[in-house]
C-alpha cells in the first residue's frame, strides 16, 4: 500500500516577519496560503494566511532506495519559519515505516541537516525584513506523521482490512503495531497495555474511512491525500506554536532575571537616568511580547470547523499548549507587576521629593517671616 511520511520542523527566526514585504522581495516565488474547502465551516469564515514559499524537489538515496522529497515552506507573522517534507513510501506491514523515524541518507547526511540548510537560506534572504532576527538558528520542534492513502482495502498479513471494516476496527485491531511505530519500536509486542493505552489516546475520525491518531511527536493519518491536506495544517500550526512558546518562555526566564538586577541597581536614590532607563526598557518589552502572544493565537483562526477544531484541541492537549500558554502568561504578568512596581517607585520617589521642596519652601518662608519680624 502506498503513503507518505510528513516531517514539520518549526524555527524560531524574529519577533516578527513583515509577509508582504518578504512576498514582495521574493517577486512571485511566494504567495499567500490558501486551504481548501473546509467540511463543516462557516461560508467565509476569516483564516490566518501565512507566506508559501516555493521550493525544488530533493532527490536523494533513503534507506530504501531513491526518494523523492516535496519541501513546502511557510513564513509566519510570528517571525516563525515551517518547513514540510513529504516523503513518499511504499508499506505491506505497519513495521516497515518505523526506519522513516529518523531519516537517514546515503552520503551519511540526515534529514534535519538538509532541511537546516535550506532554512539557513532563506533566513539570511528575508533578514531585512525581520524584525529582531536571532542571531543563529536554534534547534527546531519537530514532529512526524505517517499518511497512509484511504480505504486501507488490500489484505496484508498483518493489516487485513476487509471493504466492511471501519477505521475504528482496524485501529483496535492493529493498536499494538500503531504504538510500536509511533514509539519507534520494531518489536510491538514487547510493549505494555498501559503504554499502548496512552499512546493511542486522542484519536479522532469524522467518515468511516479516514482515521487521525495524535502522539507528542508521531501522528498517524488515514485519509485521501485532499482529505490529509487540512489536518497537516492543523498539526504544522500546532507545532508552530509549541515552538514559538517554548522560546518565549526562555526569553521572559532571561527578561525577568536581568529585570530582577535592574530593579535592584535602580533602588538606589541617585540612580534616576538608569530608572528611565530600565523603565523604557522594560515598557518595550512589555508591548513587543504581549503583541507577539496575540499574534500566536491569531494563527488558530481555523477552528470555524469544528472537526478540525477537535483534532487542534486535542493536538494541544498532547502538546501541553495550555500549561505553556499559563507559564507565558503569568511570566508577562510577573514582568508587568515589575514594571508598574518600579514605576510606582518612581512616583513616590517624586512625591517624596516634591514634599520635602515644599517643606523646604515652608522653613524658608517662616525664617524669613521671623527674621523680617526680629528686624
């Protein structure tokens, strides 16, 4: 039976990426994402559009033999880069795609190093229109999917599916070899009933014949190869996010520690430029990270159709986006309560400073009232 293996890589590259510019520098070889028609969605319901950038296929020696890799790149308001590599693959057994895990090469290279390569590229090519571009690329969130074409209708030893059978029935019926692919384990026999448990928890199917299987790194899709097109989106934006979350997480750890030391060099009375300073610094900081969450959650203006919708929700749970989401969250308010203490430092400070001047306008006025009066 035939399929394809889907590698998402999720890159960090900027605050923000400025998508009419970029589609303007690159002069036709971008344009605007458009997804298809959505099952059960309003008419005209409003959809984030990211930038695709168009690419060559890579042909390269697998460990099965000649490949022929479709790259599709996505750039992201977000200052986000993702990157999509489908692989094709001919499978009897469900065992036989556990090797697609970690795609190796002839000439010794992987796939995480060529797709690296070509992000390099194009991050160096719309750099000017970044806005606060990171210095070097970091390492991206990656996730696998394996696409087997529906109806899984030819019978193979280990997957006889027969014309009546439901997704739903070949799925408890190959459980075990489903969470061995996703486990990475050739043996699936070797693994436990509560790990199978676990691992097959959130799936979802919307007809008979199509099936959507969520792990935190491994995804398994049945479904037309139209069909598949919606939920990969889905599971790229989700992965976006996880990304996207987890490097704003460890910018506000590296935000609040150094606000910590500025709050405290600037108790000082004479420390009053550095306090505008720190203040200034700590209101950009503030504005740039609130509008790049907002953005981030624009991203999911997809949910319209509530299929899809269950499969993001449940592609979030198994990400912890809600947990990340909490900790993003409270680290803004921890820096917001922050910035409003140092301010209110400030302006006691100032009131302080404006009593003792008149307390000091008082005495003098009294001195002079007493001494005008002696004389």
């Amino acid at each position: 039976m035939n399929g394809e293996v889907v590698y998402l890589y999720a890159y960090d590259v900027a605050y923000e990426a400025d998508l009419a510019e970029i589609q303007k520098k690159l002069q036709g070889a971008a344009e605007r994402f458009r997804l298809g028609h959505l099952k059960d969605a309003p008419r005209n319901f409003p959809f984030y559009r990211s930038l695709i950038v168009q690419t060559e296929d890579m042909r390269l020696d697998g460990p099965r033999g000649p490949l022929t890799l479709s790259t599709t790149i996505r750039l992201f308001a977000v200052g986000a880069i993702s990157v999509g590599v489908r692989v094709p693959v001919a499978w009897q057994r469900i065992s036989d795609l556990v090797s697609y895990h970690d795609l190796r090469f002839q000439d010794n290279t992987t796939l995480d190093e060529r797709v690296r390569e070509i992000v390099e590229r194009l991050f160096q090519t719309v750099k000017p229109q970044l806005d606060t571009p990171v210095a070097a690329l970091k390492q991206p969130e990656v996730y696998t999917i394996f696409c087997l074409n529906a109806p899984l209708t030819e019978a193979t030893e280990a997957t006889d599916v027969s014309s009546g059978e439901s997704m739903d029935e070949w799925l408890r019926r190959n459980r075990r070899e489903v969470a061995a692919l996703f486990d990475g384990e050739t043996d699936a026999t070797q693994l436990s009933d509560q790990e199978v448990q676990d691992t097959l928890k959130y799936k979802y199917s919307y007809y008979y014949d199509d099936l959507a299987v969520l792990d935190w790194d491994t995804a398994l899709l049945v479904d037309t190869p139209e069909g598949c097109l919606e939920i990969l989106y889905i599971l790229e934006v989700a992965n976006l996010q996880l990304e996207e979350l987890k490097v704003y997480d460890a910018m506000l750890d590296a935000v609040l520690d150094q606000a910590y030391d500025d709050v405290e060099a600037v108790a000082r009375l004479h420390a009053f430029r550095q306090r505008r300073r720190v203040l200034a610094n700590l209101r950009e900081l503030r504005m740039d990270l609130t509008k790049v969450a907002d953005e981030l959650s624009n991203i999911t203006k997809f949910i319209g159709d509530w299929h899809l919708a269950r499969i993001y929700m449940g592609c979030a749970a198994r990400f912890h986006l809600p947990e990340w989401e909490d900790i993003v969250s409270q680290k803004l308010r921890t820096l917001d309560s922050l910035y409003m203490m140092l301010q209110q430092d400030g302006m006691n400070r100032a009131m302080l400073m404006l009593e003792m001047a008149i307390v000091g306008l008082f005495v003098i006025d009294l001195v002079i009232i007493v001494v005008l009066g002696i004389k």
